[in-house]
C-alpha cells in the first residue's frame, strides 16, 4: 500500500487515524456467509500474535463503519470490510507496568451466571 493509500484509509477508519502513519495494513473483507466473521476473527487474531511475538505492533481497527473503505481499494459490493490491521514497530517499549484486570470471579461464572468461579 503507498503511503496516500494508508493516509486515506486512516481517515475513513474513525477509530484509527493512525493507520496513515504505518508501515503497512491489512485490510480484512469477508464473503457474507454464515461463518465469515468467524474465521476471519481468528485470521486476524493470528496475524495479531504472530506480529506482536516478532515485536511488531499491530490492533484491529473497525469491525463495522468501514463502507468507505470498499471503493478506495475497488473491493466488491458482495464483501463486506470486517477490519484494517495497522503494522508497525512501536516508538516506546510496550508491555511494562501492571495491568488493572478485574479479579477472576468478577468475569467467570460457575455453571450459572452469578455463581461465583472462585
């Protein structure tokens, strides 16, 4: 992708201005099939992994609102456009400092919602 490419799909991505200053981008379309959202997630999420365990950075931007995005890269109307992945490597060290995650029992249930999994 150029970079007037990248620059014009960061401004019709609203939550990712910054594709326009990566080095590359994936832009994820799917068939609208029963099971396309389903497979391209995990497309994505390994895309996603396998860059952040080589020290690229990467995160899904979209999932929805991405119409504009079809014509610029003449992608059928019989797609739909589920994702742009930005790549890049990060300015500052990433990864440090402790994330405040809600204790366990607060997301997992025991066999019924509400009971608690602890």
């Amino acid at each position: 992708m150029t970079n007037a490419t990248l620059r014009r799909l960061g401004a019709l991505a609203e939550t990712g201005p910054y594709i326009a200053e990566a080095p590359l981008a994936i832009v994820v379309a799917v068939d609208k099939t029963r099971f396309a959202v389903s497979d391209a997630s995990r497309a994505i999420q390994s895309m996603l992994l396998t860059a952040w365990a080589d020290g690229v950075g990467s995160n899904w931007v979209g999932f929805g609102g991405l119409e504009g995005v079809k014509p610029l890269l003449k992608i059928p109307g019989e797609l739909d456009v589920l994702a742009i992945l930005p790549f890049g490597y990060p300015v500052g060290v990433l990864g440090r400092g402790k994330k405040q995650r809600k204790l366990l029992g607060a997301v997992a249930h025991r066999e019924r919602y509400g009971q608690s999994f602890e």
